[in-house]
C-alpha cells in the first residue's frame, strides 16, 4: 500500500527501523492533506516527471526562509 492509499492520519503504521550505524541524511516526513489536493498533486507531479519529494522539500526549505526572515525582522 503507498503512502497515498492509507486515508487518514490514524491508518499509516508507525515504521521501525534498526540502526545500521549509519545515519540517514534526510528522514520521512507524515503530511495529512486534503484528498483532492493530494490527487491534483500528484497528477501534475506525474505530468510533468516531477518528484513529488523534491517538490516538498523546495517549498518547505522556501517556507522555512520565510519564517526565518520574519524572526530576524522582529529581533531588529
């Protein structure tokens, strides 16, 4: 089952893993969204050969420069 079939938030199973000793450069990330947005997203992902991941990780690295710039402002 792929991570878009589950439904709901309570339906996707916890993962466990053993650690290897070597540590993981990026990590997974649960995001719960709306059902037609979730297929409008990866519809166009799929059109235009986009990784869906890659695609999260930009806009939340955007938005993390946003909430950044916004405290640094308010410290002024």
């Amino acid at each position: 089952m792929g991570i878009w079939e589950y439904g709901s938030d309570d339906n996707i199973p916890s993962l466990s893993w053993q650690n290897d000793g070597m540590t993981k450069s990026e990590d997974t990330v649960k995001l719960v969204i709306g059902k037609q947005l979730r297929i409008r997203f990866k519809t166009l992902c799929v059109q235009s050969e986009t990784d869906m991941s890659a695609v999260a990780k930009e806009l939340i690295a955007q938005w993390c420069e946003m909430q950044e710039k916004k405290q640094a402002q308010k410290e002024k």
